[in-house]
C-alpha cells in the first residue's frame, strides 16, 4: 500500500503517545488510570509543567517529563491540558504553532468552553472537554466529556476507550459538564461529609472511630455498586432495606425531619450556578 507520512507522536509501531500540560492532581489521576490499566505504556506518557514539584509524581509511575509545553505537542498525538484556567490562553498561545490537523486535545480545564478552546486553537483543531473527578485516581472516577465541531468518532471512541480505565465515562452535550460538576465533581465531598457523619454516629454509640470510618466507607461503597450493578432505582433499593417497624425506618425519618434530601439537592444546585458562573469570566 502507499505509504502515509507518520502522524506526531504516532511511533512505527502504532503506539499512542499521550501528554500532559500541566502536572497537577486531575493530570495524575488520569495518568495513573490509563497506565495501570494498561492502556499506555508509561514509556509513552510525557508531562509538562514549570517546577519539578507536580512532575513526580509522573516519575515515580516511570512517565517522561519535560518543561517545555511545545515539546509534548511534537511528540504526542493525543495531548491533555491540565493546567490552572487562569494560565491557560497564555499556554494555548505558547502551543498552538506546534498544534497540527492529526493532534486531539482534550481539555480538564474547568469551565472553560469548547468555543473558548476552539477559538485560541488553530482552526480545525479537534479538540474534546473533559470534567473527571477526583476518584480518578483510585480508577473509580466519573468523568464526562463533550466534543468541539472538528472532532469526529473516532477521536470520541479513543478518549472513552483511554478513560474507561479511570472509572465510568460517558460522552454527553456540553451543557451536561457543569452539572457533573455540581453532582460529580464537587459531590466526592458531600459523600466525604455524610461518611464522616455517619462514622461520628457511630462513635457517639460507643465504637472506635478507625473501625467507624472503614465500615462507613464500605457501606457507601456496597451501596452504590448494588445501585450500578442491579440498576434498579435508588428509591426502590432503600425500600428493600425498609422492615415495618424495623430500626431502618425509625433511622430514614430522622433524616426526613432533617431535610436531608432538599439540603442535598440545593448543594448540587449551587456548585452548579457556581461553576456556570465561573465559565463565563
């Protein structure tokens, strides 16, 4: 057949060389998901970022690390920026003449736009967005993504295929990513809240915190894996739980009294509004 010109970061052997501008937690969270599962090799994974404090961490999974932005541009095919959203038009400035038609970028930054990236991006760059959450980093993340006008299938097929090793991936309209936020992102600390709390009953009825904490972490952990694996509605599950008369019941109208469900509510409502507000600076 005729030979095609090898595309940046693509070496002979078809190997997929991934980047990473910017080091920081969300960058390592996917760097480790995608290496652990073997998915890239360490060998091909190359990071970037102005100190050596973040780039470490990369180091120690046996990940390249550079300085220079534009370098992982010429080596990596398939490249994430992951840097502060203030910094961020400065180092699209600084890598876009490296950026060619074969590269996918793919954005962690939040709240910023896929039209924002399109626009400090040379024209005709096929760029994704991405919202991932800190569970990334133990591969049980939830992660969405939305992609710009040049990017097709096949860039949408690889980027779900790469971070199905972080956890659940699921490509949705853009206007999805700032309620993943409110609900995914900043939610990892509503359920850190309620683990504690839950464990701090127990402690009050006389159980050592260690053992409070680890078993509270398990019951959220079962609990939402039976909510995955069965799929039945979360409403359905609880009622299962419920015996007539039983301590459930006794326990869930406390809760009731407390408004747990409408406080719950409101607090993904105001990461919510907060993060559209953020995305529109």
């Amino acid at each position: 057949g005729h030979v095609v010109g090898r595309r940046p970061g693509m070496e002979a052997g078809g190997e997929l060389r991934v980047g990473f501008v910017g080091a920081g937690r969300m960058a390592q969270g996917v760097a480790q998901g995608v290496v652990r599962a073997g998915k890239v090799k360490a060998a091909n994974v190359l990071a970037s970022a102005p100190s050596d404090r973040n780039l470490g961490a990369f180091q120690d999974l046996g990940c390249r690390t550079t300085h220079c932005n534009s370098e992982v541009l010429q080596r990596c095919s398939l490249v994430f920026l992951a840097t502060k959203p203030h910094l961020l038009p400065g180092v699209l400035q600084e890598i876009s003449p490296a950026v060619t038609r074969d590269h996918v970028i793919v954005s962690v930054v939040a709240g910023v736009t896929l039209q924002t990236l399109q626009q400090l991006l040379p024209v005709g760059t096929k760029v994704l967005r991405v919202m991932p959450n800190l569970p990334c980093v133990v591969q049980e993340g939830a992660v969405v993504f939305a992609r710009g006008s040049c990017a097709g299938e096949q860039e949408a097929a690889l980027l779900k295929s790469l971070l199905s090793a972080c956890g659940l991936c699921e490509e949705t309209p853009e206007s999805y990513i700032d309620i993943h936020t409110g609900l995914s992102g900043s939610g990892v600390a509503y359920v850190y809240l309620f683990a504690e709390a839950l464990a701090e009953g127990a402690v009050k009825m006389g159980m050592p915190s260690a053992l409070a904490n680890k078993i509270a972490a398990q019951t959220l952990l079962g609990a939402a894996k039976m909510i995955l694996e069965t799929g039945e509605h979360p409403a359905t599950l609880r009622s299962n739980v419920c015996t007539p008369g039983g301590t459930t019941i006794h326990a869930l109208h406390e809760l009731e009294k407390g408004a747990l469900r409408a406080t719950v509510m409101n607090a993904v409502e105001a990461a919510t509004t907060r993060a559209r507000e953020l995305g529109k600076r």
